[in-house]
C-alpha cells in the first residue's frame, strides 16, 4: 500500500516536468511498481537456480590432470 503511494508520488513529480500534469505518470509509476514486485523476486529466483545447475554440474565432472 505505501509502495503503491511512493511509486505514484514519483511517477507524478517525473510527469509534472513536462508541464502537462502528472496523472498519466502516477498510473504509470504504480503500473511498474507492480510489474516490478513480480518480476525481481523471478528474477532473482531463475538466477539462483541457474547458478546452482552451473555450480552442481560443475562439481559432477571428473577433475582432469594438469
């Protein structure tokens, strides 16, 4: 709920610059606060299981000589 209010309150000053008014920008700012809050948890959830396949797979192979 405060993040919704933060992402609009940022949105709105960002679109306000353009002298226009900021309502555009606060539905904007709340829309990618809540792609965010999906996709970063995602995001970081497929790299860790990727780096635990490389890590893993890396630890199954046979060590060669130097």
């Amino acid at each position: 709920m405060i993040g919704d209010a933060i992402a609009g309150w940022i949105g709105r000053s960002i679109d306000r610059r353009d002298g226009e008014g900021g309502t555009m920008g606060a539905i904007l700012g709340v829309g990618a606060w809540e792609v965010a809050k999906r996709v970063v948890p995602a995001a970081l959830l497929l790299g860790g299981a990727v780096l635990g396949a490389r890590y893993v797979s890396a630890r199954l192979q046979p060590a060669t000589a130097p």
